[in-house]
C-alpha cells in the first residue's frame, strides 16, 4: 500500500485544516520536528498507515518550532506526540516513536466503529424520510454500543417525531455531554421539554393566573405554555416572576425551564444575554 502524502498544518491554518476538517473526516496530528530523530522514524509509518486505511483519515503535519501558538495550546513538550481530533477536539493520543502495533490501537480507538457507521446510515436515511429504516440503524448501533452518542440522539429524535418525548428524553440522559454530539444531545433535550408532551390550554391557565396570583405552579405552567408556543419573552418574564419570589419552587423548576430556553435560542440571542442577567440577579440577591 502506497504511502499517503501528509498537510502540512501551521499557526494559520490549523483552526480550518484540524479542527473544522475533524467533524467531517477524523484528523491525525503528527506534532515533529526536522532536528528529532524519533519523529522521523514515525512519520514514514504514520503515512504507510494513512494510506493503508485510504481516506478514513487525514494525516496531517505541525512543526513545532514553525507553529509555537498550536504547540502551546496543546502544551506539547515532547515531541513526537501525535493527536487524534474528531468533532473538532482531541480524542486519543501518544507520546513517542511507538512500535506499528501500538499505532494501530491508537487508530482503532479514533476511527469510526461499525456502530459509528450504522449510525451515520440511520442519519442518512432519517434526512431521507426512511424513518423506519433509519431506527433499525440506530437500534443495531445501540446493540454494539449502548452508550453511542450519535445513535442515542438519531433514534431520540425518531421518537420524538413520533411524539414519543418521554422515551427520547430518556435516551438523551444517556449522551455524554461533551463535543458536538454531546451538544446535539442537549439542544435537542432543551426543545423536547420546551415544547411539552401535550398541548394546554393557554386561556385556562391565564384565567387561573388571574383568579390566584400566587399560584406559582400556575404562573410555571403558563410560562411553559408560553415557551412552548415560542412566545419566549413573555415565558421567561413569567418564569423569572417565579425564581423571583420562590427560586426552590418545584424543585427549580422555573429556573430549569428558563434554561432550558436559553439552550434553545443559544448563547448569543438577545433575550437570553437579557435574562442570564436577570436571573443571576435573582438567584444571587
């Protein structure tokens, strides 16, 4: 098997080359340098090994001494180290000129499992409409791993669609909640409990907010009948009411359900910089 050639990846262009490419395609990152003798007795085998496994992954090269701002962001002090990012962050590394054996453990744990690539078919043929088709995918890559996160959230949102929210919801407990599924995981959770399992009467429960102003688990009710229907300004100055005058109140169910809107509109809405502040108010007064 012909040897792959190798990016080389600097300072610049190391944000685009690695961390974007990874949510696409794994990246392996050989961090070297032309005065270190081990580093060159790797590379011909990390190479060998990219061409081996054709296009799996991206091989790509730092010198360390021409990109000292990504050697210190990853506080490389010994070299050869060698990275490997999916989802735009490192997920599995070593240290050293290591025999081909351990490489290729390395490579094991970085690479797609069979249950990483049913799960991509499921989400291929869920944004194809194959609904059915799609959750036999996501079932069989929960039987190699239970705790896959892409098929975790592919089948959460089968269900979902469904309206079975409860199971999805359950499903989504078991996300571990880091990198980009784990992000998925929690928006997706975040609009599930936004949007409720059931559609309420908004003008029943204003007429009881009316009747018993200090009814909080009315006012929480209405709140969340609001956000549900994306009114998300009156729902979380209703909600924010609630954390104002009983911020344990069902358990901080108001101060749940305002972050659970936050994570909905994401960080950089105007109405969640507006109430983080608001609530931090409330809760630290």
């Amino acid at each position: 098997m012909a040897a792959a050639v190798p990016i080389d990846v600097g300072d610049a262009d190391f944000e685009r080359e690695v961390l974007a490419r990874s949510r696409a395609v794994p990246v392996v990152v050989d961090f070297w340098a032309p005065w270190c003798g081990p580093c060159r007795a790797l590379g011909p085998l990390l190479e060998r090994l990219a061409g081996e496994h054709a296009g799996a992954f991206v091989l790509a090269k730092v010198d360390v001494d021409r990109a000292p701002a990504v050697a210190q962001r990853y506080g490389v002090r010994s070299i050869p180290l060698v990275l490997g990012f999916r989802d735009g962050e490192p997920v599995a590394g070593f240290v050293g000129a290591q025999p081909e054996s351990a490489v290729r453990q390395f490579l094991e744990r970085l690479l797609p499992t069979a249950a990483d690539r049913l799960a991509t078919e499921g989400d291929e043929l869920a944004a194809a409409g194959h609904e059915n088709a799609a959750e036999e995918r996501y079932r069989n890559a929960l039987g190699l791993e239970p705790r896959n996160g892409a098929a975790l959230v592919g089948l959460a949102r089968v269900l979902a669609e469904r309206g079975a929210v409860a199971d999805a919801l359950e499903l989504l407990e078991r996300v571990v909640a880091s990198g980009t599924v784990g992000a998925a995981a929690e928006q997706l959770a975040a609009r599930l409990r936004v949007r409720g399992e059931a559609p309420v009467d908004e003008a029943a429960l204003r007429a009881r907010v009316a009747a018993h102003p200090d009814d909080l688990a009315a006012h929480l009710d209405l709140g969340r009948a609001l956000a549900a229907r994306g009114d998300y300004d009156a729902a979380l100055a209703e909600l924010l009411r609630i954390v104002e005058r009983d911020r344990e109140f069902a358990e901080q169910a108001a101060r749940r359900a305002m972050l659970d809107v936050f994570e909905l509109l994401g960080r950089d809405h105007p109405l969640v910089e507006r109430y983080r502040a608001e609530l931090a108010r409330a809760l630290f007064r």
